[in-house]
C-alpha cells in the first residue's frame, strides 16, 4: 500500500469553490483501480494548501488513473482553482499505529 500526497495551492479568495468543484469530481476518483480512500484536508499554518492523501494499492494503480480519462477531467475541473503548479509524492505505509 502507498500514499500519494499532493499539496495543492489554491487562491485564497476560491478555497470555498476549491472545495465544492472537488466535491464534483471526487466520484471519478472513487472508481480508479487500485483506490483505497482519501482525505482532503485544509493546512493549519497555510490554509491556501490543501492536502490530498490518497491510499492505493500500488504507484502502479496511482500511474494508471493519472494516465486515465477520468484523471483528465479530474484535473481539469480544479485546475482553475490552484495558484501554482500542485506538488506530488508518494510514500510507503500501511495504517496508523495505535
């Protein structure tokens, strides 16, 4: 199992927009092979960051659904939103230790 980690740098003034144009085009990351959950989750210290982590199966399913149709029109329902080019790596994992 990996995580992708994805910062992304939105315009502080559409953060609200950010949010609801990713509520629309969640469902076609929900169906990517290999997809095993996410989370969206605001910055504290840099509120215009929001972080994607997604948990999939291998870096293989992550590469497969960014060479995806659906990623195409994943992306470009939010790229209007970011205020720089989003920044993305992957780790090794599996759950939190209690």
């Amino acid at each position: 199992m990996i995580y992708e980690i994805a910062l992304l740098p939105v315009h502080k003034e559409r953060i609200e927009r950010f949010k609801r144009a990713f509520a629309d085009v969640e469902p076609l990351l929900k169906r990517a092979t290999g997809y095993g959950g996410h989370m969206l989750a605001q910055g504290i210290e840099t509120p215009q960051v929001l972080n994607l982590i997604v948990r999939w199966r291998s870096l293989e399913d992550h590469k497969g659904f960014e060479a995806s149709e659906d990623h195409q029109v994943f992306m470009a329902g939010l790229e209007e939103y970011f205020s720089e080019e989003p920044t993305v790596y992957h780790i090794e994992g599996g759950s939190f230790a209690n």
